[in-house]
C-alpha cells in the first residue's frame, strides 16, 4: 500500500508544468472604453448678404410698394434678393408681388418650427432670383420673438444676396423687430407734415452708426410749383439724408398694384426707371442720372415744417 502511494506521488510529480499552465484559464485582457466622438460640424458659412429694413414710421407712405419695386429691379440685374413682409397680421407684400394664391406658410411659421425656410420661401412667377417670404395674416406682432427675427435674418443673408424687410408702421414691436436683424435702412417718405415728423422720428430710433438713404413718394411737381406741396428739398432740408431717389405721383401704381405687377418690369414707366436707378444706386453703380421730377425747388412751407419740427 505504501509502495503504491510512493508509486502515484511519483508520477503525479511527473506532470508536465507547461501541461499544468495550459489548463489554467487565460487572463482576459482588460479593455478601455473610449469615449464616442462626434463628427465635426461644418460651420455655418459666414452672411454675405445685406439685410435692409424698408421702414417710415407712418403708415400708407409706400413701404410695401417701395419694397416690391427695389427687390424686383434688384432681381433683375440678377442678384439673389429675398422680401421679408414683416408686418405681421396686415400681410400686403404677397398681394403687391401678385403671389398670394402661392403662399402656404408664413414668417412665424417658420420661427414656430412648423415649416422649414425652404417650405415657406415663394419663388417669384417672374424672377428665378426672387423670393417671398410671407407674414402671417392672423397672428399678432407681439407674437414673434426678437431674437429668433434677428437669426432668420442672419440665415437668409447666407443665402441672399439683398435681405428686403418690410416694415409696419409705428415704433412699436413690429418696428423693433423688423430693425434687428437689418444693417442699413431706406426711410420712405411722402412730403407731408405729419409724415416727415414720423419720418425724424425713425431716424432718431435707429443705430447711431447708420446712415439711413431717403425715398420721398408721391411728389407732385405742379403742387410744388404752386407751394401747395412741400418740395423735395423741404422735406430733406428737415431729415438731412442721403437722397436715394423721388418716385412722382402716377395714376400707374394703383393699377400695377392691383394686377400684383411690380412697375419696375415696365419699361415705358417713369415710376420704374426711378426704381431701377435706385436699385443701380443699391448695388454700387455709378450714380445715373438724377430720375427725380422737376418739383419748383423749396417751397414756402419750409418754415412752417421747420417750426414744428425744430429742424435739425
């Protein structure tokens, strides 16, 4: 028995180490978790365009038709231009542009989420390069937040060459809005009183380091002969603005505004060389020649718009 037992010890001790270590199980190798990265985002490609609010302070001046007008001639000497009808709840623009059977979604749908930019741009029936963005008819100014107004502005510069943005009338909200996201104003004015005091007025509630141009409408030269008009240098001798253009009265831009036919396409109009050498002033040309009506010069209502306004 003894003998026996000697005999197993002996040959457990005979075992090969290296069979004995590969019946071990083998360390798992331990593994480090790296932490999952992102692709890279490509940057937003910096604004390019240039963003204009059309604004007066006074309502029935112009601003729809003024913004119809330049962004159709600007479109077309072929630049890329965009119309933002800011005038949320009395939306005019698609009217004046004869687009509004084609809008399905508006400016604050948009802001809201409830459209991408591309659903409620309106490409234009006459202008490959010019776009319609629509106000909502039936929402209230107070609706739209400023700062979601300022990055939509900023995104249609990216893809604008001219960002136009209508502005209703007043300082309120909608004023404020339409301004924030702008770089450069165009004041509209008629020459009358209580339209050049609001006119000052703007002027005086935009950045300090603006230069507002001025568009004077609806100028009719025989009155200022008469002086039953104020004159265009009347109404600048009071806003001291740079001089963008003078649109005269013409019987032609109610009926163009009703057909939705911007005069700026018709070539026999006075009203739409005077658009198109505004929008040539625009886009850096050489200034044409002046295409303002002969208005007498200063009238004699100088001095009584000077009183009320205490001149500048």
């Amino acid at each position: 028995m003894t003998t026996m037992m000697r005999a197993f010890e002996t040959g457990a001790a005979a075992v090969p180490s290296t069979l004995a270590t590969a019946t071990a199980p083998a360390p798992v190798p331990s593994v480090v978790a790296e932490p999952l990265t992102q692709p890279a985002q490509p940057e937003a490609a910096p604004p390019q365009g240039r963003a204009i609010v059309i604004t007066s302070g006074k309502g029935g001046v112009g601003k729809t038709t003024t913004t119809a007008n330049l962004g159709t001639a600007l479109a077309a000497r072929g630049a890329r231009v965009v119309l933002v009808d800011a005038d949320v709840g009395l939306r005019n623009l698609d009217i004046v542009l004869g687009l509004e059977s084609r809008v399905r979604f508006h400016l604050l749908d948009v802001l809201e989420e409830k459209a991408t930019l591309d659903e409620a741009l309106v490409r234009d029936k006459r202008s490959e390069s010019l776009s319609l963005l629509a106000a909502a008819q039936t929402r209230e100014k107070e609706d739209v937040v400023t700062a979601q107004m300022t990055a939509l502005i900023l995104e249609l510069r990216r893809r604008f060459d001219y960002v136009l943005i209508d502005c209703p009338a007043g300082i309120e909200k909608g004023f404020k809005n339409a301004v924030a996201g702008a770089q450069h104003a165009i004041i509209v004015c008629t020459p009358e009183v209580s339209a050049v005091r609001d006119a000052d007025r703007v002027v005086g509630l935009l950045p300090n380091d603006w230069r507002p141009e001025l568009i004077v409408n609806r100028v009719r030269p025989q009155l200022v002969k008469k002086g039953k008009m104020l004159s265009v240098d009347d109404v600048n001798d009071i806003l001291r603005l740079p001089l963008l253009g003078v649109i005269a009265e013409e019987p032609g831009v109610i009926v163009a505004t009703n057909k939705g036919e911007p005069l700026a396409l018709d070539a026999t109009s006075e009203t739409g060389a005077a658009y198109r050498a505004m929008a040539a002033k625009l886009a850096g040309d050489a200034a044409p020649p002046d295409p303002r009506p002969h208005d007498g010069g200063a009238g004699g209502w100088f001095a009584k718009l000077g009183a009320m306004l205490g001149g500048r």
